[in-house]
C-alpha cells in the first residue's frame, strides 16, 4: 500500500503545475485514493473524488510520507471521518455492513481533493476536471485491485455535470484490468438505479449505482438509503 501511495506522490508536482486551476490555494494536495481498510471490506463505496474540506479541516499536510498517509487511511473510520459519509454509512448499515468494523471501505475515481465539482462546472472547466479524472483511471484500477475482499460495490453522484459516475466508468474505465458491464440507462423521472457488473481481472464482482448523491441535504439526504434499502436483498444475495 505505501508503494502504492509513493507513486501518487510522486506524480504530486505533476498534477499540481497541469491542474492548478482545479485547487484551492489553502488546500493541501494529498493523494487520497481510498478511505478504510480496502483489503477486509465486504463492501466498496465508489464516489469522485476526496473533499477538500477533508483536506483543509483535518490535519493533512503535504509533508506527510506515504507510510504515515497510508495507515491513516487504512485506519480513517477509527477517528473523526467527514460528516459526508454519513448517508453512505446509513446505507451500508441497511445490508449489515459499515466503515466501522471494516466491512466496508470507500474508494474514489480521483485522488485528488479539487474544488467542488459544482463550482469547476460553474467555472468552465469541467472539460479540465474530465481531463483530470480521465488521466486517474490507472490509479483507480489499482487502487480497486487492492480491494482483494469486496463482493460488492455502491455507486452514487456524477463526475461535473455531463457524466453520472457509472456513465464515466462505462465510457472511460474499460480496460483489460477493469470493466463495467451493462450500457448505464439514465430515468427521467427522478431518482433511479442502475445494477451492473464489474469485471476486475477476470473476477465477477456486482454493483449497483445510485443517481442521488451522497452529498444531498434535507429530504433528499434519505433518498440514498432508501433506494439501497430497497434494493437490500439483491445486495445481501452476493455478499
């Protein structure tokens, strides 16, 4: 895993000097590709990518050596995680899972906290966040491949606002290492879900996307879990 980290932070001055537009001044870039313990996890939560307020309200800095960000992810759950992963983690208790005890884990397209996707889309560059995510999917595809115990994974959010998540896995992340089977069929009448295949090295692992979002407030902050909720027996059946 510390390998696995060293490599992201070798390419940190990279990302930094071809995307800075992407990153708050006051934010320090730190790779964080995963949140937990991925190698025990039953279950992956697949979101974008990291929060910058994670970054900025938490005690990373960008002194930090691969060893010591690598157990704090390993470990994140154990301390204060980010209040985003609240919902997430009402939906995983919903299939008898959680962050908690390491049976579910939480990995990202990106490693890389940028501004909000929202106000990148707001700010015209979207295209340029593509661009970032699109050249992530190695990290990622490695990233998942340490993933040695997961029979399923939840998806949920978009990457900016022309791709839900799955609709850029589909169109981007297919590669001899990783798949996502089923064409991605969007619902216009309101929330939906999509249920997929994965195929990472060969291996079969199931999935199910979410198009409410995590990040969703008042009522809608319980959409998610109901929808996986609903979906539980499906879930449980490849557990």
């Amino acid at each position: 895993m510390q390998e696995y980290i060293s490599k992201l932070l070798n390419e940190r001055n990279t990302i930094k000097k071809n995307f800075s537009a992407l990153f708050d001044n006051n934010t320090p870039i730190v790779p964080i590709p995963f949140f937990g313990n991925i190698s025990t996890a039953k279950i992956i939560t697949i979101g974008a990518n990291p929060s910058a307020t994670e970054l900025r309200n938490n005690g990373w800095s960008e002194n930090m050596e691969a060893n010591q960000i690598s157990e704090r992810l390993i470990h994140y759950f154990h301390n204060q995680p980010h209040q985003w992963f609240e919902t997430w983690e009402t939906a995983l208790n919903t299939v008898g899972c959680s962050y908690y005890d390491d049976t579910a884990a939480h990995i990202d397209l990106c490693p890389w906290a940028t501004k909000s996707l929202s106000s990148l889309h707001r700010l015209g560059l979207a295209e340029n966040t593509i661009e970032l995510f699109k050249q992530s999917v190695p990290i990622f595809v490695e990233g998942i491949k340490e993933c040695t115990n997961f029979k399923f994974a939840l998806m949920a959010g978009t990457v900016t606002k022309k791709y839900w998540l799955n609709n850029f896995l589909y169109k981007f992340v297919n590669t001899t290492n990783f798949s996502i089977q089923e064409k991605p069929l969007a619902s216009r009448g309101g929330a939906f879900i999509n249920k997929h295949e994965l195929i990472i090295d060969k291996k079969s692992v199931s999935a199910i996307f979410s198009s409410s979002s995590p990040s969703a407030t008042g009522e809608k902050k319980n959409v998610l879990p109901k929808m996986i909720e609903e979906n539980k027996n499906f879930i449980i059946e490849h557990l």
